[in-house]
C-alpha cells in the first residue's frame, strides 16, 4: 500500500498547489463607492424628498384656492357696490330741485319700466328733502295692464302722502298703458307732435286650423279642464270661449276708462272715439283734454316747477342686476318660456 501510495501522491503534492485559505484577497465585491447605495440610510432620504414634494404641491393648490375664493369675494364686492351706486342719484340732492323718473320702452316686469323700478325711483324722489316737484318723462308705446295699474295706484298714494305735484312729460308716445299711468299725474305736457291715447285692450294671437286641416296634420293636445287649452293657436276656438275673452277685456277696458276719468277729471271733453282705442297728436290731446299743455322737460322744470336744477331718479338694471339674472336664468327656463308663448295683453 505504501509502493501504491507513495509515487503518485508525491508528483500530485509537488505539481499542484494546496487549496488558498479565504482572507481579505478573495473577500465579496463591494459596490462601487458614490452610489445611492453607498450611503447609510437612503431609502429614508428618497421617501422624505417624495413626502416633501406631495406638501409643496398640496401648499399650492390650497393657496391657489384660497386666492379664487378672495377673487370671487372682490368680484361680489364689486358687484354690490355697483348695484348700490346705481341707486343713488348723482347729484347732491340738498339743493332745490326738479326730479325725474323716465318711464321708456314696453312697460313690463321684466323691463326698466317695471313697477318694481318706477316706484322705487318715485319714492327715493318724493323723499328727498330738496326735490320740489316729481317729473315722469314719459316715452312708451304700452304694456302691462297689470304694471301700468300697480304704478297708477302708487303715483296716488305718494301724492298725498308727500304732498308734492307729479307731473307728465311725453316724449314720442304716451299710448295705452303707459297713458293708464299718466292719467294719475297732476298735469301731464306733451310735444304737439306727440302720439297720445290709445284707451284700449288688446289680446292677440294666430289660428292655424285651417291650414292644418289642408296640410293633413294633427293637432295632439292633452288637457284636464276643457277649456284649458283655448288659447291654443293649433285648436278651433268656440263660440262660448270667444265670449269669455271678451269679457275679460271688457273689464279690464272699464277698468281703464275708469283710471282716466277719475285722474282728468272735468278737463276732458269726452267724445265717442275717445275710449275706441284710436290715438291722436299732442296738439289734439290738449283739445280734447287728454293733455294740459305744450311743453318739454326744461319748460316744466323751469316755468312750472321753478326750479332748473335736474336730477335723475331713475332706476335702472345695471351690469351687476344683468349679470346675477344670467347665472340664475337656468332656473325655471321651462316655465318662463311656456308664459312668454301666452298672448300678450296691452
């Protein structure tokens, strides 16, 4: 065994070298120094900078809210001022002076010549300490039955609670209901070229059913009240329907010569047109009593008043009252356009 042995394993022990012992020369690769890896903790630093970003930005987006909400806040400021400006007149009213209020355009709820805005005008005239007398300058072709009366009734009550003349001056026209109005003045001056009158009721509107009939197209219309849809212009009107109208502006039409006798009095010469809803010239109006004279509004303020000065009452819808009816023009949009496809009486 030893012959077997001793040989071979000697050329093996001088040929090859014994197996290297591990120690520092063989040790692990390290990573590469500078690396992220390299520094102690840096997992930490990573999160804190992600953490830091998501508070900057969530800083911004509140400051950045915070500066809307300051805007839509200086936005509002600035539409009350607006709206409060708009109400006060612009001249010191200290001084003796003659007020007006225009009454122009269609007289209807929804227009400057709204009774909501002439009788707010009317009372911040009459209160005022300095204004001797009230001036309506009046340019309209009619209206509201409804807004004309409210007025009416109005220019009365403040007449004698105040115990200063209201007066009328026309411009252009002064017909129907904006005459209803006129009729509670003091006086009422116009041009002698002015349109005047129209003492009248009117309801209108189109019937399409014979044209229907020939066009072979059918009227579908639902309602719960017989009468319900006989305004309906697609529907044939019967003979009682046509009668009830009828009476209706009967009464309103009383209603109106009533408001006109009443406020002219003994000055009007009464004649058989006068109430058909014809309309005449300023120079005939003051023949037939229908006006007390020629004159515009420096001749009033001037010679009848006494007092030159002028100041505007007027109330009129300004940006801010424009601009609120727009974000809230959504709201019931359905039923204002049922309403406005009604006929309109005038």
């Amino acid at each position: 065994m030893s012959e077997a042995n001793g040989p071979d394993n000697a050329g093996q022990d001088k040929n090859q070298a014994p197996p290297a012992e591990p120690g520092p020369a063989t040790a692990a690769p390290r990573p590469a120094q500078g690396g992220p890896a390299s520094e102690p903790g840096w997992e930490r630093a990573t999160l804190e900078k992600l953490a830091f970003a998501v508070l900057t930005e969530q800083r911004a987006a509140r400051r950045w809210k915070i500066a809307m909400r300051l805007l839509w806040l200086l936005v509002f400021g600035a539409l009350v001022w607006l709206v409060l400006s708009e109400r006060s007149p612009s001249t010191s009213p200290s001084a003796p002076h003659t007020a007006v209020v225009e009454i122009k355009g269609e007289i209807a709820s929804d227009a400057d010549a709204s009774a909501e805005f002439v009788i707010a005008a009317m009372q911040s005239a009459l209160e005022d300490s300095g204004s001797k007398a009230l001036v309506l300058l009046v340019n309209s072709p009619g209206g509201s039955p409804v807004q004309a009366g409210i007025i009416n009734d109005e220019i009365m009550r403040l007449k004698a609670l105040h115990r200063k003349p209201v007066y009328v001056v026309v411009e252009e026209s002064c017909a129907s209901a904006a005459y209803y109005i006129a009729a509670a003045a003091d006086r009422i001056y116009v041009d002698k070229a002015s349109i005047v009158g129209s003492i009248g009721v009117l309801m209108d509107g189109f019937g399409f059913t014979g044209l229907m009939d020939k066009l072979g197209v059918e009227r579908r219309l639902m309602t719960a009240g017989e009468n319900k849809g006989f305004l309906d212009p697609f529907s044939p009107q019967t003979e009682a329907q046509r009668n009830h109208a009828q009476t209706l502006l009967n009464q309103i039409h009383r209603q109106f010569i009533d408001v006109v006798k009443n406020g002219r009095g003994k000055r009007l010469k009464e004649t058989p047109e006068m109430f058909s809803g014809l309309f005449w010239s300023g120079q005939q109006a003051v023949e037939m009593g229908l006006a007390d004279g020629l004159g515009n509004l420096d001749y009033v303020a001037r010679e009848i008043v006494k007092a030159e000065d002028i100041i505007d009452y007027t109330r009129r819808e300004n940006v801010a009252e424009r601009l609120a009816k727009r974000f809230g023009v959504a709201f019931g949009e359905g039923a204002v356009r049922a309403l406005k496809s009604l006929p309109a009486i005038r």
